[in-house]
C-alpha cells in the first residue's frame, strides 16, 4: 500500500500532471522529509553561523590589536621610565584616574617626593576633555607618564602589570555626580564597579601584589542621620545609584582581601573642591554662573532647611591619600594564592566643619566680587542627602591625617585659579 508520501509524491513519473511549484515542493521535501535530515541541516547552519561569528571576532580583535593606543618598545619605555623611583624606600604607584581632579593632584605629589608614577585615564565626556588634557600636560612636564585607555581593558591592565612591578595602586578612576546617574546608569556600573574588579583581578594576579588604596565616598552613609558620620555607622541604605556603586565596591574589596590577600584601603571623601576641581561640582558651576551674571540654583532641604556639606579642601585630601599608601601595609597573596590575613581599612577624609550652601555662595561673592542671582528652589529627588558630616578621628590616629584649610581660604585659591585657567576680561568670563 502506498505511503502518503508516495501518494503526494509519486516517484514514477506520469501518473499525474504537476507544475513547476509542485516540482520545488517535492525536491524540498525529499532533503527536509525526516526529521534526521532536518537536524544535520540545522546542525550545519548554526556550525555555519558560529564560524561566521568567531571570523568576526578574530577580525574586530586583530583591527582593535593593530588599533591600540599602547604597547611596543617605546611605550614600554616610557612606562618604566615613569615608575622609576627616585628615593630610598619610595614606591611606585600606578593612579587611576590620573587626568582627573584628585588623580592630577596626588599623581603630582607622589612624584614631587620621588615615587614611580605611572596614570591611566580613558578621558570621557563625562565634563570638559580639555581640562583633564590640561591636567595632562601639568603631569607630563613632571615626567609623569599617562596611558590613555580604560581600567576595564584587562588586556591594558595586565600589560601594564607585565611591564612594571607596582607596589602600590591608587584607584580614583570612577563615574562621579550623584545626578548623572539618573540620566545614565549604565556608566556608573561599568566604572565603579566593573572596572573596579577588572583592576582587582589583574592585583590579585600580580607577583608580588601591590597594595591598593582607592577611592570610596561619603555617600555611601545615605540616609544615616547620625552626625558626624563615623566608619562604624550603617551604609545599607543608599539614597543614589552613585551611593550603591560605591557601597558594593567596598564590600568587593573586602571580598578581595578575605580571598585573595590584597591589602585594600578605602577612602570616603567629603565633598572636594579647589584648583583644578570638577566642573559639575557646585562651587565650580555657582563660580561660572555669578562671573556671567546667570542665576545659580540653591536647593533647599525638608521645610526649606539649608543643605550642608563638609567641604574638604584638595590638598587635604591629598594628604589623607598619601597617608594611607605609606601605612597601607603589604598584600600577602602570591599568584592568587592568599597566603595569610592582609590589612582592610576604610577611613573618612573630610574637613569636621560643615558648611551651608548659602554661606559657600557668599564666600564666593566676596572673593569674586560679584553679587549672586540666586534662585532658591526645593532639593528634588535625585539621590542627594541634605547633610555631610565626617568624624575624622579613626583617620587622625591611623593616618595622622589632620585638615589645614577653611572653606574661605580654599574657595580663595579656588578662584584665583580660575580666573587665571579660564580669563576674565571686563566682567565677563571667557569661557
């Protein structure tokens, strides 16, 4: 008896009239017809479609090889020559984050006292380029050297392991602004917390491993309205996207030191400003603003409270971090292997005083000369919290970490720095 198939598909011909269309139908049939047959098909394309796939990968990585911004002789030259330590017991450091506002400033110090620098900085738009290149040249004509790539390039990173044995990392790379991350959170968990362990991996892998210290924030207190905020307050209640990123980095760190040995040291800033500084800080854009006669934006907190923070000038800072490279103690892994307990510390960097946003806005005035437009609106709900305050004790005992500068004597030189980076001619800002 025939099969239905023979019936549909006669294989002698003659026995009924079919057109060109029947004719296709029965030849796809035949190579479709089993369900064996149709698995070796698909098989067969998607070993097609991997090959194709794995072609093009070969070939963006080869381009992206032949493309890159670093490697070669010249570059690695350069590199050691950078990391060259120029006093007894000195150390060389590699600074993420080196083109930027608080990199710039300790990449400098370093090497004024004859430590090996060595900067990476990816430059992005996240603000001005220009001023990060600026920063830039300040630091080449130190005979500081800055690789331009990104801390999540683990190829870049391991390089630059390979090329010089660091003893110490200062990671200050990181998605700044609370407010941004709103608009692009994506950057936030590729900066600060991707990039953070691609940077872990390549230390943890290093023989020997450096010791790392790296930049936290006081954001991760949230909510806490605990004052002043002391490193054995609550962090588990973030009020931003920037907040969190930075609090899982510090419960990845600590990950990295119980496992692996790394020695890690975790600074939370208060609030940094001075010469140099961010332009999407307040200070800087209220300084902007009143030099154009514009009208700055002063929030206000619950029942129209005036925000706080607690202004930490830049060379302060810059004290507190090299403070905690000199005590940060050694990593005791080796290729991975964690071969005894390492130090984990986290410390406060702030300046005690709390100072309202309205007096910032009037030191300002007077040291500009200019009256203010000000406009006074409720704070929104964009992740900031009303008030900053640092205990600095635990900083001062371990670090001898001791704050100089006020508000107005900062915000002084603040201004003298800007009026001479950017002009100021006849009343009006250049920029």
């Amino acid at each position: 008896m025939p099969s239905l198939e023979d019936e549909l598909f006669p294989s002698t011909p003659g026995k009924f009239k079919i057109d060109r269309a029947h004719t296709m139908n029965r030849h796809f049939h035949r190579c479709f017809g089993s369900t064996s047959t149709m698995f070796l098909w698909a098989l067969f394309l998607v070993a097609l479609t991997a090959s194709y796939l794995s072609f093009q990968s070969f070939v963006y990585t080869g381009s992206r090889y032949l493309t890159a911004s670093w490697g070669g002789i010249q570059w690695e030259k350069q590199i050691r020559h950078s990391a060259q330590i120029h006093r007894s017991n000195g150390m060389s450091v590699l600074v993420t984050g080196a083109a930027g506002f608080v990199g710039s400033h300790v990449s400098l110090a370093l090497k004024k006292r004859g430590d090996g620098v060595v900067g990476i900085d990816n430059f992005n738009n996240y603000y001005d380029p220009s001023l990060k290149r600026a920063r830039k040249s300040l630091l080449n004509n130190q005979g500081i050297f800055i690789v331009e790539g990104d801390i999540n390039d683990a190829r870049l990173i391991a390089k630059l392991f390979d090329t010089v044995a660091f003893t110490h990392v200062m990671h200050l790379a990181a998605q700044a602004g609370v407010r941004y991350a709103m608009e692009n959170p994506h950057s936030y968990v590729h900066s600060n917390i991707a990039g953070l362990v691609t940077l872990l991996e390549a230390c943890k892998s290093a023989n020997p491993q450096p010791s790392v210290v790296w930049a936290s924030s006081s954001s991760v207190y949230g909510l806490n309205e605990k004052v002043p905020f002391s490193e054995s307050d609550r962090t588990d209640q973030p009020a931003s996207l920037y907040a969190a990123t930075k609090k899982a980095g510090e419960e990845i760190t600590h990950t990295y030191n119980h496992i692996y040995g790394l020695s890690i040291t975790g600074l939370r800033f208060f609030t940094v400003y001075g010469p140099w500084g961010r332009p999407d800080m307040a200070y800087f854009s209220f300084t902007r603003n009143i030099l154009q006669g514009k009208p700055i934006t002063v929030y206000r907190g619950k029942d129209r409270a005036d925000l706080a923070r607690d202004f930490t000038f830049i060379d302060d800072i810059v004290k507190g971090c090299v403070g905690s490279l000199d005590t940060s103690g050694k990593s005791t892994g080796s290729g991975g292997k964690k071969r005894g307990p390492a130090p984990y510390r986290i410390f406060n960097l702030g300046n005690t005083s709390p100072v309202t946003v309205p007096t910032l806005v009037s030191l300002l005035e007077r040291h500009l000369k200019v009256k203010a437009k000000r406009n006074f609106v409720d704070m929104p709900g964009n992740g900031d919290v009303p008030f900053t305050h640092a205990n600095i004790s635990l900083a001062h005992r371990e670090l001898g970490y001791k704050p100089t500068t006020d508000l107005a004597t900062g915000l002084k030189k603040f201004v003298k720095w800007y009026l001479s980076y950017y002009g100021y001619n006849h009343g009006k800002a250049v920029n």
